[in-house]
C-alpha cells in the first residue's frame, strides 16, 4: 500500500505540475518494484486528478453544464464545451487506434525518462514566448486543434500534457490563466474516457480495483488539487522554464541509470 500512496503522491504533484505525471508514474513503479502491468495504476490515479480538476474548476464546468442544459448556443460556455469536444478528436483517435500499443510503453521506464528531455524541451521554449497582448488571442477551430494535436502528443509517458497544451496555447498567444483553464477542462474527456475504457475492461474481467488503489486515488486527488493551486501563480510569473530545469535533469539520469 506505501508504494501506491507514494505514487498517488507523485501522480497529484506532477499532473498539474509540468513534469509528466505518466512518465513520473512509470519510473516510480519501476523504482518501487511494483509489478502491475500496463497502464492500469495509472488510469486509476489519473482519475483522482480529474477529480481535482472537477472541484478546482467547478464553477466553469457548472456553467457550461447549465449551457448545455438550457440549449444556450449562442452561449459563450456553450460554444466552449463544443471546442472541447472538437479539441479532443486527434486524442480520441490516437487512444482508439493505437491503444494497445501505448499502454505497452508504460512498462517501459528508460522511454518515458527520455521522452522527459522532450518535455524538458518544450517548457524551456517558453523562454523564446516574447511577451505580447493576449486581446487578440481566440479560441477557435484552428487554435483549439493545436491545442488538442498537442494532447495526443502527451499520450507518450514521459511528455507532459499539461506542459505541452499550455505552451502550445501560450505560444498561439494566450494569457497564462486562460491557457491554463483550457488545459485543464480539455483533460476532462480524455481522463473520463480511458477511466471508462480500463473499468469496462476491469468489468468483463470481473476484476475489482483494491482498497488500497481507491485509496490511492482519494490521495491523488487531495494532492491534485494542492498542485493546481500552486501552478496558476507560477503560471502568472512566466516561469515555466524552471520545470524544463527540473525535466532535463531527471530525463537524463533516467536515460543513464535505468537498464
């Protein structure tokens, strides 16, 4: 059990936190010893922070629900939920073609400690962002697919998807805050759907999640939601950059250390 709630620990941090959390997730298990196969621990505590992201964001969420609900089209929340669900296709597609042969990759830690140096890249390419008016900056078809193009990346382990979504916001010009918002609501399909694929799964198996796994995923959550908090700030201050610091480092002791 000490070594779920370790990386149930690890999975609140690094979800919000730029880092990866599936590639943290990965090398965690491989360090811990842990034998579970595939990708099962990791959909369970991804769902804990998306459990975060629900009560972080509820208000916007409760909004959009409400949109929908009262069939507001021309509703600004409305036509939000719809650049979701369009922002969600090139991951959708990605999970359902090529599935099986990701969820092979997390039993791979040496790949996701250099997919790592990636995520390292991607965050250190903040610092060439020259400051500008975000006023002109929309949500829209293009800006959107860009943006969800850059969440199917972050299927890999080791490339995070917070990193990835919001620098890829941020370089099309939007203010941190709103790139933040709209990377966290965009995971919401993504970490619904593969809770929903492993638990059918789960299901037809007759498998039940143990006590200590729901527990874990209780801890991620708390922890999650800790992490949100403490990214916005950080955010606000353009410092992203640190993260890619942070990101080289561990990728290339990765690369070196593991066998």
């Amino acid at each position: 059990m000490l070594s779920l709630i370790l990386l149930a620990v690890l999975q609140g941090i690094a979800e919000f936190l730029p880092i990866s959390s599936s590639g943290h997730l990965v090398i965690g298990k491989s360090l811990l010893g842990m034998v579970e196969s595939g990708a099962t621990v990791e959909i369970f505590l991804h769902f804990g922070t998306l459990l975060a992201i629900i009560v972080f964001y509820r208000k916007k969420i409760m909004d959009i629900i409400r949109s929908l609900f009262y069939r507001r089209f021309s509703d600004e929340n409305t036509k939000l939920a719809l650049l979701i669900a369009w922002a969600s296709i090139p991951a959708g597609i990605i999970g359902v073609i090529w599935g099986d042969a990701l969820e092979s990759m997390f039993s791979n830690p040496k790949l996701a400690a250099a997919m790592l140096i990636i995520t390292a890249a991607i965050l250190l390419s903040t610092l060439l962002i020259h400051r500008r008016s975000a006023q002109n900056f929309r949500l829209n078809l293009f800006t959107t697919m860009l943006i969800g193009i850059a969440q199917a990346f972050a299927i890999l382990p080791g490339i995070s998807r917070s990193g990835s979504t919001i620098v890829m916001a941020l370089w099309l010009g939007a203010a941190p805050e709103e790139a933040a918002e709209f990377s966290f609501i965009l995971a919401i399909p993504a970490l619904t759907g593969a809770a929903a694929i492993k638990a059918k799964e789960m299901i037809s198996a007759n498998i039940s999640p143990s006590p200590s796994l729901l527990l874990a995923t209780i801890v991620a959550a708390v922890i999650g939601y800790a992490a949100l908090s403490l990214l916005i700030p950080i955010l606000k201050k353009g410092k992203l950059w640190i993260f890619g610091i942070y990101c080289a480092i561990m990728g290339i002791l990765g690369v070196i250390l593991i066998d």
